[in-house]
C-alpha cells in the first residue's frame, strides 16, 4: 500500500486542524494525504526532528515563539528536502517576499480560500515527486558511472554518459585490438598459500593491471581469477587502438615484473605474467540483455589473442603480438618471434615480441633480426648466426628457443602449435 503524503500543518490558531481535516477528509480516507500538526515554529521543528516522514510545511507566518519567518531559516539550514508553503494576510507582500526569499516554494493569503488551498498543496506535491524522480536518477546514473568506471576507463566512461546508446543490449561487428592476461602458476600458488595472502597480492595486482588499461585508454571486459580480457578500440572507437594495447602491454610488463621481484622477496613464489595482443574484427557489445551487464567481445581476433598469451610458454617470452598489431603501428619497437601454427587455424601467424625503443635499437637486437631472417628463409647460416647471439644473449628465452629448434633440425621460423 502507497503511503500518504505527509504535511506537516504550523498555525497557532485553534480551528485551523479541524478545518483542515475536514476540507481533505477524502484525501486522507483514500490514504493520499496525511496532516500533522504544530502549533508555533519551534514545536514544528521538534517534530521534525523525529518524524521524517514529512514531506512539506504549510506554516502560518504570525505565530508565538517562533514565528513562520524564523522557521524557514532553520528549515533551509536543516531540512533542505522539505517544501514549505506560507500563509500570509492577503496584501502582505513584505512579508511574502521575505518568505520566498528564504526558500518558501509557494504562498497562500488568508482568509484561506480551501479550493486554492488544495491546488496549491497539490502542486507542490506534485513537484515534490518529480524531485524525488531526479535524485532517483541522479542516484542510479552516479551508481551507473561508478560501476562502469570499476570496467572502463574515464574518457569512456564520459563518453557513453553523453551517449548511453552505446551500452543498450546488442552488438556490432567492428574493428578493435585485444588483450589477454595470465599469471603463471597461480593455481598451485592458492592452494599453498594463506588466503589473506592470496586476497591482497591478488587485488593489488588486479588493481595495478586495470589503471595501466584505463591510462592506455583501454577497456577491461572480463576479470576471471587472475587473468584479465581487455580491448581497445570499443566501446569507443580509437584510431590508435593498436599501438595503445602494445604501449599497455609493455607497461603492465614492467608492473607484473617488479611486482613478482616484490613478493619473491617475501617468500611468495609469485609466477611471471603472459600477454597475449592481436588486431581483427569482432562482434562487440552488451550481450547480458536488459536485466544484465556484459559487454564483451566475440570473434576469432579475441580468441587469437587468447592463443597468443599461452603461446609464450613455448616461446619463452611473456608479450606475444601477431602481425596484425604490427601492421597498424608504423614505428613498432621489437623483433620476430615466429610464425605459429595455432588450433584451427590453416595459415601461419607471423607474430612479435614488443620492446622498449632502446632495447629494440640494441647491436644484440639487430643481430637477432638477422638471424631470425636466415631461419625463415631456411638459411643454413642461422644455427651460427643464433649460437654466436647466445653469447651476446645468454639469458634470451627466445634466442635459447630458436637456437634449440636448429640444433633439433628445424629449417625454418614456422612454430606448430597446432596440437596441445
């Protein structure tokens, strides 16, 4: 049952709540309406202190104690929600402006003309829903942008506040970039470790991952235990969505390395992050309906990228970038890793290993590119050109890798990965 709307009644003269309930007898019969009543300012204000229920004051201005005048003060110091309509001597327009000027929202003049009386009530009551609608929306939309900041990252979110029809339910095919993370070996790590433990070195890394994402402009579309699903260029379109999620990648690198040395420190055998990057077309959206929330990403690009994370345990690295991402940066900083061979798929994918710019300038760089070039082209000058970079290289999982792969009979660059 909807409750009455509360009105709280301030006049000092005796007759004004037997005239009142019985002017609105049928709006309180249907349980519309509901009266209080006070006698002077400061006993309205006693009341208020306990019923909270009011939702509007129509008070008299003449009053003993403390008059109508004094209690607009205090209503707008204390009761800012409240609406109050005075009851002033018709003429008095001091004393009305005065009251308006204090906050009163409407006035009416004595004697009370009861037909005016209801209309006035009713307005307010009225504007006093529609209040209450606006800070319900208010209330929502600011829940709204708090939920979707915890997922994207602030110019998004600004975005999609101008133009909520980018989050209706649905989707759209369209180009973007995706990235997957992975921490090593954190499964055996929960089972021997303490779960408080877990809890913090687990957050403060979730947390560290999602404000590189969001400084890159990226998007984080899915959190599963320790792994993160990212991608760049939806929901808003970014004409650089490939060259952020390279720049991202090597930032939550650097992060995930100093954060591992940290916990290493501590005894926590903390395992290396894997990063997976690769550029294509998906379906993209919200497919969580109305009642639920789940933008995500579907296609064969996601999945690729999903691929690449695990492929850097066979290759030794911990960032894997296909050609795709590299064809869209024209000043990219890294080096070969191979030409995989992944499930399901019947041509090769060239893919990358991300650097910063003066590793990738390095002399030891440029000589592995050389010897990279030899294996791919099924040069026989690649097994020297690889074992003499091991001694340029000793600690390079990639060069060791490739280097194994010759010495095994490997005669070209192509990694099958095809078979798990």
């Amino acid at each position: 049952m909807t409750s009455a709307n509360r009105i709280l009644v301030v006049d000092d003269e005796p007759d004004v709540e037997a005239l009142i309930t019985q002017k609105f007898r049928r709006e309180i019969r249907r349980n519309e309406m509901e009266f209080v009543f006070a006698r002077d300012g400061q006993e309205a204000l006693d009341m208020l202190e306990t019923d909270t229920d009011v939702l509007m004051v129509l008070s008299d201005i003449n009053m003993p104690k403390m008059d109508g005048l004094t209690l607009l003060t205090h209503l707008g110091d204390k009761y800012q929600n409240l609406k109050t309509v005075v009851v002033s001597a018709y003429g008095d327009m001091e004393n009305i402006r005065t009251a308006m000027n204090r906050g009163a929202f409407d006035f009416v003049t004595k004697p009370i003309e009861f037909d005016d009386l209801e209309v006035t009530i009713r307005k307010t009551l009225e504007h006093l829903e529609k209040f209450k609608t606006l800070q319900r929306e208010k209330a929502e939309a600011e829940l709204a942008r708090a939920t979707l900041s915890r997922y994207f990252s602030p110019s998004v979110v600004e975005s999609m506040a101008l133009d909520s029809e980018q989050m209706k339910p649905g989707g759209e095919r369209r180009e973007a970039t995706f990235l997957f993370t992975d921490l090593t070996g954190f499964t055996n790590l929960v089972e021997s470790t303490e779960p408080d433990i877990i809890i913090r070195l687990l957050n403060d890394y979730i947390e560290g991952i999602a404000k590189i994402v969001f400084s890159n402009e990226g998007t984080v579309m899915k959190i599963i235990g320790d792994a993160v699903q990212v991608t760049f260029g939806a929901p808003v379109a970014q004409t650089d969505h490939a060259a952020c999620s390279v720049n991202c990648a090597l930032e939550i690198d650097r992060f995930a390395e100093d954060y591992r040395s940290d916990w290493n420190a501590r005894g926590v055998a903390l395992g290396t992050t894997r990063i997976g990057v690769n550029s294509g077309e998906a379906i993209i959206g919200n497919f969580g309906g109305e009642s639920f929330f789940d933008y995500t990403a579907y296609g064969d690009a996601v999945n690729t990228a999903a691929r690449l994370e695990n492929a850097n345990k066979t290759l030794g690295t911990r960032i894997c970038v296909s050609e795709s991402v590299v064809a869209k940066i024209g000043d990219f900083a890294g080096r070969p890793a191979g030409e995989l061979l992944l499930a399901g798929k019947s041509q090769r994918l060239a893919t990358f290993e991300p650097l910063s710019l003066e590793i990738s300038s390095s002399k030891p760089m440029e000589a592995y590119r050389v010897a990279f070039a030899q294996l791919a082209s099924g040069s026989p000058l690649a097994r020297q050109s690889l074992a003499a970079l091991v001694a340029e290289l000793p600690n390079d999982p990639l060069t060791l890798f490739h280097l194994q792969r010759v010495l095994g009979g490997a005669v070209n660059a192509v990694v099958d990965l095809s078979v798990k």
